[in-house]
C-alpha cells in the first residue's frame, strides 16, 4: 500500500476528497499509525507560506495525560463559546435542526477531546516585526497591524491540506480554534516558548459516523465581479 | 469534458496536486474561462469556517481598469515588503540561488499583477464580537485578543483549496498578502463596506512555467510530539 517513494499510497481525486471532507466531531478511540500522521504532516507542510520562512511547527500531542490536560482547557473555554453561538443565534439560512445539530457536535466535541488518539496543534513562531529605518513611520504602522490578521496566511493553508489528507487517508478530524482562548494556558502544557502562537486545535482519529458533504449558500451569494454589488 | 454535475471534469488525485502546486508567479495574459473560476470558487467554499457563518466574500476582478488599480497599489506597497525582506536576510536553510530566484520572483509579481487575467481577493465580514454579559470580562478580553490571529481560520482553508483546484485545471496562482498594508485603499477600489476585510490577492491566469515540487525543510525539524523539545 505504499508508492514508489515508500509512502502511503492513496488514488482519491482532488474532487472527491474537497466534496466529502466534512468536519468529523465524532471519533473513534482507535491508535492512528505513525505513518498515517506523518503523511498527513508532509501534506501539511506541501502548503505555501510567508517568503518560504516555515515558521511553523506541529505539535502531536499523543500521552494521554497531555490529551486529558489539554482537552479540560478546551472543555472549559468551549463552555464560553457556546454562550456566545446562542446569544447570536441561529443563523438565517440554518434550520432549526441544522442549528441543533451543529450545537450537539459542538458539545460532543470538547466533551470528548481528550479520547481522540491525537491532537494536532498547528503553531506559528511569530517573529518581532523587525523594520529597517528607511521605511517611513505610518508604513510601518500599517505593516504591524496587518500582521496579526494575515499571520494565518502562513498555517491555515497547511490545516487545510491536513484536512484534505486526512479525509482520503480515511481519518476524522475538525478545524477549532476555542482554546486559543486559554492560550498561555495551552503553550505551558506543550511546553511551547514566548514566540510561538497557537492556531489550531485538530483532534485526529478514525471516524464514527460518514464522511459527505458540507451544506453551503450558493455560490452567487458569494462571489462578486469588479466591485462590490455586482453578483458574479 | 464535464462530470455528471455538469462540472469541469478533473481526475487528478489528491497528493499529486498537493506535490505540485508550487507558487506561481509568472502567468500568461490569455483570459480564463468562467467555467474555470466558477469551479476554483466552488472548491474554495467546500472548506471548513467557524460555525458555518460563510462570513466570506470572493471578489473576482477581470476588469482592466480595476486590475491596473490594485496592480498600482501593490507595487507600491511591495517594494516596502522588499526592503523588510532584504533587511531580514537570507534564511539559513536558504541558498544565494534559492533566495535570488524568490526576490526576482517577488519582483516580478508586483511588476505583473495588473497583467494577470483574474485578480481574486478573498474578504471576510468581520462582525463585532459581540458578548453576552453572562461571560466574565476577562473571557472576554482573552476572545476579543484571540479573535484576529484566528480569524484567517475562516477564510485561508477556502484559500488553500482555491490553490489546489487551479493546480488541478491547470491554472497558476500564488497567496500574497502584502496589498493588506494598504488595506483602506484596496478596500475603496473595490467599494467594499467597511465591515470587510481582505485577507489575499491572488493574481490566476495559464503559467508561463511548469508546476513542480516546494522545497521544505525536513519534517523531523518542524514536528514534535507531546511537548516541545521531543522530535516526532
């Protein structure tokens, strides 16, 4: 089941795979092999980033121990998440059911956390914007408060060719981000140093239930040509 | 040449376009089908956001005027971008050819962008945190503070699969962010409504190039498992 580069082999379509890879909150116990995770982590790593710099880091917390630690902070601030979600409401174009359902996979989620046999925590080192004097004053201003905004340009298009790999190797996970919350609370227990950031809290495992597709607004309502108010 | 939706049809799997997806910096003026950007943009809204708010706006600009527009602005801003990355330095794992071949790629970026047939901007409307008074104060002060490293979690993810579908249609693309410097002028030209924000510029058009491979750093230097300091 390997290619001729010694990796694991898959044949799944782009297509298929960005089609039904829908988030996977319910996941099995089961161990995933290494093999499997470092397919997914050099997927993960094929993604562009800022200037090539890879500033990133994955963390694979496996020790249950560490699971169970990490799973009690996100457990804890998920509680205040699920606050604000109803006290914003269901959204216009989910029905009632949709809207139940997503809440209870919320809650299955930090419920359960601790029992994925992994958790992927995608990190960024976020380097002081260090500025050289010829660049004038308000630029560099400008410079520095954009970088908090676009810093994921770096580590999200790396979650989501993990998402994707995981999806054809046959693995469940879920892009969260609600522990960043407790973020200082998360890096002591990784251990991790002042310059790294948190990103993502990815729980892996075989999944429960089937993979299929998302539910989305149309595409015209979406997508705009030239100027803002021309449909596309 | 199209599916049983009426889709482009593609049969390219999923590692080999993740493998070959380099950046793109060279593109050929010839106009991109509709059918084409329909498809990338489709891909693109398959991927995961927070709480499926589908708080994203694709700004697909054909244009001439428009694209000379935000050509203009982005030559500008990059040649600060360019004394910020030449001040830095070549990165270690960086050779003088390697690190040459990027600048002049930059270069030629900003001095094209106006030339690529389709200028994509992918925004995001970003709502007001608004919090319940049930959710203690500094709660809410650690998520208004979290809230702009991870709001890329919403848009970077359609981002990526955007990247992977032109790979797979043939299509040549690259993630820059640098026009966020001038984010209020980006935001004019495309009389976007202040709740917007941009989040990429992604000249698309038929590479004058070959797609290819990345070089990366080796997985064992940028994974480790349980806390930090143990190797994966």
């Amino acid at each position: 089941m390997t290619d001729q580069y010694g990796k694991l082999k898959n044949d799944m379509t782009l297509f298929e795979v960005m089609y039904t890879a829908r988030a996977m909150r319910w996941l099995k116990p089961d161990p995933v092999p290494d093999a499997m995770i470092e397919r997914i982590l050099e997927a993960g790593i094929q993604a562009p980033n800022a200037g090539n710099r890879q500033n990133w880091l994955f963390m694979v917390v496996r020790d249950a121990g560490q699971r169970s630690r990490l799973g009690e902070i996100y457990r804890r601030v998920s509680l205040w998440v699920l606050q604000r979600y109803q006290h914003a409401g269901r959204p216009a174009d989910q029905s009632a059911e949709e809207y139940q359902r997503m809440m209870q996979g919320g809650m299955h989620l930090y419920e359960h956390m601790r029992d994925a046999p992994v958790l992927l925590i995608p990190c960024l080192r976020i380097t002081a914007c260090e500025l050289p004097d010829e660049i004038p004053v308000e630029i560099q201003k400008a410079m520095r408060d954009a970088a908090p905004w676009t810093a994921g340009a770096s580590i999200y298009p790396a979650v989501q060719n993990i998402i994707l790999a995981c999806r054809a190797l046959g693995l469940g996970t879920v892009l969260t981000t609600n522990h960043t919350i407790a973020e200082q609370e998360i890096k002591q227990v990784l251990n991790l140093p002042p310059e790294y950031r948190t990103f993502a809290l990815m729980p892996i495992g075989f999944p429960e239930r089937n993979f299929g597709p998302v539910k989305r607004r149309a595409l015209s309502e979406v997508a705009m040509l030239d100027r803002y108010g021309t449909s596309f």
